[in-house]
C-alpha cells in the first residue's frame, strides 16, 4: 500500500516525534508497504518564533498537492498540526479523501508555556484540526482519556517502541570508544534527553540537589540561558545513533521532569539501556512505567531519582523489550482509512 505521511516535524530536528516517524518509515517499508513523507525541507521556510530549530513551510498547498496528486497514494495520515498539516487537511477536505491525524504533542500546554495562552482557546484550535479525520491516532490511554473530556472523538490507539539493538547496556570500554569522556564524570549520572525548552520543566531537574553529575543530551531554546544558570552541569548537546546510545549507557538513572508529554520515547530509550527511570507521576511515566519496577514515579523528583538507583539494570532492560515497533506498526496500518485509485477521479 502506498501511504503518504504529511509532517511538520523532521530532520535536521532531534526529537520523540521524528525518531517515532523515522522508525514507522522503515517499519513500513520492510513490511512492503511504500511510504512517500511530505516534510518541511521541501518548500521554503522560515524558522518557528522562539525555536528556530524547527522550519515552518511557506505557503505549501500548491507544492504539496502537486506532491499528493503525483503520489496518488491509497491513505493519507496527517502527523501534525503546523503549516504542511492545515495544508494537507484543507487539501483532502476539498477532494473528500479520508485522512488520520495523530495528536504527538501537547501543544496547547506548550503554547500556554511560551505566550501565556489560555488552553481553552488552543484546545478550540486543535480539536477543530483533528475533527474531521476518521481517527485521531495516540499512544497512550491517559492522553486518550484526557482527549476524550475535552471533547475529541474517534481515537484509536498508537503506541511506541524502541529499537532494543541501538539502545542497550554497554561495556566501559564501548561508552570510551563512542564518548570519550563519559566514564570519568563523577558517579552517580543523572541523565536528561530532550529538548532543551521551557515547556520540557528542564529546571525541575537541574536545581535538584543531586550527588554525581547532571547530564543533560539536547538542544533547544533554552540552552545558552541554562549553560549560564547552571555551570556544574555537562550539557553534551543534540546526539544520536551510537553516541546517543553511549550517554545512556553510561548514566545510572534517567530523570525525566516533563509534565506535557504525551508519551515520552526516551523513557523507553532509557530503559532499553539498562537505565531506571524517575519522573512524576503523569502522563508519559504512568503510561510507560506504571506499576513496573523498573522506575520510580513521585511528586519528589529528587527522591525518586534516589530511590530509582538501586533498581536493578536487568529490571529496566526486561521491561523495554515488551514495546515492539512492529506491533505498533501494524497498529498504525490498522487505524488508517484506505481509499482505491477510483477516489483520484472522483477528487479530480
């Protein structure tokens, strides 16, 4: 089947949504499938206010339906609310072809973050983008329930996984060869992997006072500010691959201070590598770790990456191998609304 996935989310960008939309790209093409993605870096664009990391497309309906009408795809999934998604949703809403949509990132709480807006009126926004798609696609049951009270309807489930062969524990010898340097940072390591922005609550984590050394691997809006507020703390910057794999590895415990993701993909990361996990107690954690042992979830961050240092590297590696990409692959195949060739005509 061709699948075409519309994304305001990608590469060069180093995040949860483009590693998800990367790995489902591969998963699909292995299992026969021909996904086409419509990305930024196809069109012009501009840098996003206050994250410049992230290009905004410039006027791209022309371009992308061109794009789409080239492709003729037989589903459309629409993966993000920015510039390329309203395009793409206006685009299929003109040609009355069905699409998905996934709802990735608390947006509405990022943008109350940044500019004070209040989420009643961002909501209104986001549930009018999502409303017409035949599923709203999320991974978790607590983001489901949450969507579902304000509002929302037909949400289907799309979880996560992780790639166990990348992330793993390592040897000593293996972290000095891919990060020199890791092994004689003072012990215990604190661990963060994200992006480094007011709405990822970045400055929970960093003001806890904590033996060892903070780590935190990511870029973002707020690094310089935080460099210059946080001397004793390493910031390794954006890594990926092996190397990303080595900061992992070489941690003793993940902290994990976001209250607004809707999952939380380097949780699993961490555990995949033999790394506990201690975070709040929230959406995200509840849903990846929940009753496991393999963290410690608690409005006391501090003390829940105390007591997170004594779990067990096999309990955390046990736990990461029951999310399978493939089962969440085919969960996406699932919740995709198909449409034959005889669709093309009748849009045309």
């Amino acid at each position: 089947m061709r699948i075409l996935v519309v994304t305001d989310a990608w590469h060069p960008q180093v995040n949860g949504v483009v590693r998800t939309l990367g790995t489902l790209r591969d998963e699909l093409t292995q299992m026969g499938h021909e996904p086409i993605f419509i990305t930024p870096d196809q069109f012009r664009s501009v840098p996003c206010p206050t994250y410049p990391e992230i290009r905004l497309a410039l006027r791209p309906g022309r371009r992308l339906a061109r794009t789409i009408e080239a492709n003729q795809p037989c589903a459309i999934h629409i993966a993000t609310e920015g510039p390329l998604g309203w395009a793409a949703r206006r685009y299929c809403l003109k040609r009355r072809l069905p699409f998905t949509t996934a709802y990735h990132t608390k947006f509405p709480e990022y943008i109350r973050a940044r500019f004070r807006v209040p989420l009643p009126i961002s909501y209104r926004m986001v549930r009018k983008f999502h409303a017409p798609a035949s599923a709203i696609m999320v991974a978790t049951q607590t983001i489901q329930d949450e969507l579902e009270h304000r509002g929302f309807e037909r949400i289907r489930r799309w979880s996560r996984g992780v790639d166990t062969e990348l992330f793993r524990p390592r040897t000593l010898e293996e972290i000095e060869a891919l990060a020199p340097g890791l092994k004689d940072l003072p012990k215990p390591i604190h661990l963060y992997v994200g992006r480094v922005a007011v709405e990822k609550n970045i400055q929970a984590f960093l003001a806890l006072d904590l033996p060892g050394t903070k780590l935190v691997v990511g870029d973002g809006p707020q690094l310089d500010e935080l460099r210059r507020k946080y001397p004793d703390v390493v910031f390794a910057g954006a890594k990926v691959g092996e190397e990303l794999a080595a900061h992992y590895s070489a941690s003793s415990v993940f902290v994990f201070p976001s209250r607004t993701d809707t999952f939380g993909l380097v949780l699993l990361e961490a555990l995949a590598s033999g790394v506990p996990v201690a975070a709040y107690p929230v959406p995200g954690p509840l849903d990846v770790i929940g009753t496991s042992p393999a963290g410690v979830l608690s409005e006391d961050l501090a003390d829940a990456a105390r007591k997170a240092l004594s779990i067990p590297a096999e309990t955390c590696r046990a736990h990461a191998l029951s999310f399978s990409w493939q089962a969440c692959t085919q969960q996406f195949l699932d919740n995709l609304s198909p449409f034959d060739k005889s669709r093309w005509t009748e849009a045309a």
